[in-house]
C-alpha cells in the first residue's frame, strides 16, 4: 500500500516501551503512524498532519492532559468527523482529578486490554 | 441587688463557658471536615499513583507477552509466556481492586455507569468461563434461571466484579465431587442471585465479620493463603450502591454456604 493511501493515526503516548509495541503492530497493519509524547507535540502535528483517526492517553507531562487535547480537536472543524479513542490507564469511571464533559468515540483501560483488541478497535472506527 | 448581680455574673460565665465550647465545637469540627477534605486528596493522589504508576509497567509486560506469544513457535516458552500472562492479569485485577477499595466508602455513585440488563443472561454470560474451572476441580456446576424476564438497572462491570468473586469463592472452598449452584429467581419486586456452595461454610462469628475489610475465616486462610479478605468488602459496597444487598447463611463449618444478591427490579 502506497504511503498516501494508508489511514493516518495521530497517537499521543508518553511511555516509550508502550508506543514502541503497539506503534509496531499499528504500522503491521497498514497505517501511517505519527506518534506524539506530549499535547503540545500533539498540536505542533495537527498543523500539517491530518489523521483519520486520533488516539489519546490521559495522563501526560506538560501543561496538557488528553482531555486537553479532545477539547482542542473537537473543536476545530477539520476534525468535526475524526473518531478518537481514549486509550489510558485511568479507568472510564475512575476520576481524572475531576469530572470532564469531554468524551472520545472509545474509551479503553490500556491494562485490561491487549494489542489485538486495540487494533480491532482501530479497524472498526478507521477501516483501513 | 447582690444576688441579682452575682446571678447576672452566673449567666455570663455561663455564656462566656457556652461561647468556648462552642468556639471549640466549631474548631473541632473545621478541622475534622479539614481532615476529611485532605483525605480525599490523599485518595485522589493514590488512585493516580496506583493507576498510572503500577497499570503502565503491567500493561507493557501485557502487551509484550501478546507480542512475543504472536511470533513463537516454541510450545515450551509458549507456556512460559503464557503463565507470566496469567500471573500478570491477577496483579492487574488486584490493581483494579485496589483502586476499587480506594473509592469504595464514597457515598456517591458518580462513577457508576448503570444500564438496564436481563439478569438471567448477564449471570448467565458471567458464569460461562467458569464451567471449565468447576468442571477441572470436578465440581459440578449449575445456573438455574427460574424466571426469565427480569430486568435490572446495574452498573455492569461492577456487578460481574461482584459475581465472580462469589463464583471464586465457592470454587476455592469447595471439595471435588461436591455441588455449587446458582439460582436466579424473582421475589415481588427483587432479582435474586443465589451461589450456593457446599464447601468449608462458616461459624456464627464468621457470618457477621465476612464483609468486613481484609477478614478471613481462620477455615479460609488454611484453604488458601493467597486471598487478600477485599471481595466481599467491595462486594458489600457496590451491593450498596445499587440500593441493593448482598447476604450471606450458613448452617455452620464444613455445611456449605449460601450467599444472595438482592437487586430492584425495574419496567
């Protein structure tokens, strides 16, 4: 499959180890990947990446949390149709400091799940 | 004159004394809500400690015994990669416990995501794997469904959590060769969930402490050693939180043990 063709995903993960693993059975399956570690790299990206589909973990360094970042794109018109996922070790129902209106396509709990089923996800929402 | 004076005295020292008291009541107070404000940041701080710092190093050892299962071809390190998998999701599910007694004696049930289910298929749905466990430690195993059509309004993944640990317990407390049952009926306007062992059962001091946090019945721990006395406590208070019960009867050591969830039904 020809690069332009492939589905984008924008996903944004702090754990290196995590985004290596998973990064590699992403691209495995035939999407074009672009992996940020923190909100604001996440947003640098936006400006010139356009994803099919964006992944987010909750709790990361700096000055935006996940929550931050769904705030951000759902907001923005070009990404009115994007699905998300929230994919994070705090659970749907365990708070995240506070209750957040924010909501994303999926939620999934990283440690409950595995890589098969996160890539089922993946293909359900962003067929590629 | 005198005695008016000294009886207006006697007011004022005893407003004066009232005043104190109720200055410290106030204080004592203030600090106790102080107190209970600041333990609920300590709550917070723990679910994030727990929930990022000991989920993210299981997830990645999750994740990579996946991986590495995906491409072996060895069915001996297939094993082994299997059995660290096993071990690994037992402390993932002890995490989640943690994290699940952390936030067990809030009253509120803002964490609650509930939904309207049938309660014969979700046990039934619920109790499905453990056919294979009852049936390896050749103890026969039964759902009854009594009556069908009984609708409940439950937080699911808090409900399963409560069933399964009913369904451990009677399979780790029960001999070989013996029954566990599980009964679904109706009463007026209740769902009942009855997992019915024969097992080690329990004394008249263990009934009344089974729910407590972190107990263990002398009978149990020499079963097995490796239970934490956490399941039924959150049990209790998910229980709770569905404006439901959870009981529990027993006719005494080495009789079996029966314990019933009680939930509203609703149209």
């Amino acid at each position: 499959m020809e690069t332009s063709q492939k589905k984008k995903v924008l996903w944004v993960e702090d754990d290196k180890l995590l985004g290596k693993i998973l990064g590699e059975a992403i691209a495995v399956k035939g999407y074009e990947l672009q992996l940020a570690l923190t909100g604001r790299e996440a947003i640098t990206t936006l400006k010139d990446f356009t994803p099919d589909i964006i992944m987010v973990d909750l709790y990361l360094p700096g000055d935006m949390n996940g929550y931050d970042i769904l705030e951000r794109v759902t907001t923005d018109p070009r990404f009115k149709k994007t699905p998300t996922i929230i994919l994070s070790n705090f659970g749907k129902t365990e708070h995240f400091g506070k209750e957040h209106p924010v909501a994303a396509t999926r939620y999934l709990l990283k440690a409950d799940v595995g890589i098969s089923q996160i890539l089922a996800t993946l293909h359900e929402l962003c067929p590629n | 004159m005198s005695n008016y004076l000294a009886w207006q005295s006697d007011n004022f020292i005893t407003i004066f004394i009232g005043l104190v008291l109720l200055e410290i009541l106030i204080l004592v107070i203030l600090s106790l809500w102080k107190m209970f404000h600041n333990n609920e940041t300590l709550k917070y701080e723990f679910i994030t400690i727990i929930a990022h710092k000991y989920r993210t190093p299981l997830t990645q050892v999750k994740w990579l015994c996946e991986n590495l299962l995906n491409s072996e071809k060895d069915e001996y390190k297939k094993e082994s990669l299997r059995n660290i998998n096993q071990s690994n999701d037992k402390l993932i599910k002890l995490t989640n416990s943690l994290i699940e007694i952390t936030d067990s004696d809030r009253s509120a049930t803002a964490s609650y995501s509930f939904e309207t289910v049938h309660l014969c298929d979700f046990v039934r749905l619920v109790a499905e794997p453990y056919k294979t466990l009852f049936h390896e430690k050749n103890i026969f195993f039964s759902v009854e469904c009594v009556a069908e059509d009984i609708k409940v309004k439950i937080d699911k993944q808090r409900i399963e959590f409560v069933l399964q640990s009913l369904l451990e317990n009677a399979c780790t407390y029960t001999s070989p060769g013996k029954n566990v049952r599980v009964i679904v009926e109706r009463s007026f306007r209740k769902g009942l969930v009855s997992v019915i062992d024969q097992g080690i059962g329990l004394s008249g001091g263990d009934l009344s402490r089974i729910f407590t946090k972190f107990f263990r019945s002398d009978s149990a721990r020499r079963v097995d050693t490796e239970g934490f006395g956490i399941s039924l406590f959150l049990s209790k208070a998910i229980m709770r939180r569905h404006k439901g019960k959870i009981q529990v009867s027993s006719d005494g050591p080495e009789k079996g043990a029966k314990f019933e969830l009680i939930l509203k039904v609703v149209k």
